[in-house]
C-alpha cells in the first residue's frame, strides 16, 4: 500500500463522511480564528479546507470561500471600528489586501489537497 492511499483513506471520513460538513466548518473556523492572530493564519486555513476538500477543483473553491469569510469579518470589523471607507481609499495597499485574502488560501488549499 502506497502512501498516498493511506492518506486517502485517513481522511476520507472527514472528506465525504458523515462529518464532511463538521470539518469543513471546523477547518475555516480554526483557519479565521489563525488569521485574527496572524496574517499567516491565512494559510494554516487554506490547509486546513484543503485537507477536508474532496477533489482539487473543491479545493480551489474551498480556498476561495475561505478567503471571502476572512475579507467580510475583515470589512465588518472595520465598519465596527469606523475605518471602513478609509480603508477603502487605501489604493494598492486595499487591492492587496483582498489579493492576499483570496490568494494565500487559494495557494495553500490547492497545494496541500495536490499533494494529499
């Protein structure tokens, strides 16, 4: 048995079992929680929905997802603190905010659901 097999069967409770959606919500809910203590958490949450993906095009999509959640708790905690339209007149430093909030999770959940 290779090892990728094993791996596969490792994870395929949580990929297409009864618990798909648990972990799905689980992973993109450590994955934020990651992100509000670091900008890296971007990438432990695009792991973590790349891992629970079911194929490699899910993973694209769980990647994309995850950074949407990010950049609407972001754009809401903003709107809380009242600094919302001056982020939005930012220019390139706001384009790449929303870049790396898509980008680093699409990245890591396609790179990780690639190779496992």
């Amino acid at each position: 048995m290779s090892t990728g097999t094993r791996t596969d069967s490792a994870l395929a409770p949580v990929r297409t079992g009864r618990y798909a959606e648990l972990a799905l919500t689980l992973a993109t809910v450590v994955g934020v929680a990651a992100t509000v203590v670091h900008w890296a958490g971007l990438v432990v949450g695009g792991v973590l929905v790349g891992l629970v993906a079911t194929s490699l095009s899910r993973a694209v999509v769980n990647g994309l997802t995850f950074g949407l959640v990010v950049l609407f708790a972001f754009g809401a905690w903003l709107l809380y603190e009242g600094a919302l339209s001056t982020a939005l007149e930012t220019g390139q430093i706001g384009a790449l905010t929303v870049a790396a909030a898509f980008g680093l999770p699409l990245a890591a959940a396609v790179a990780v659901r690639a190779l496992v």
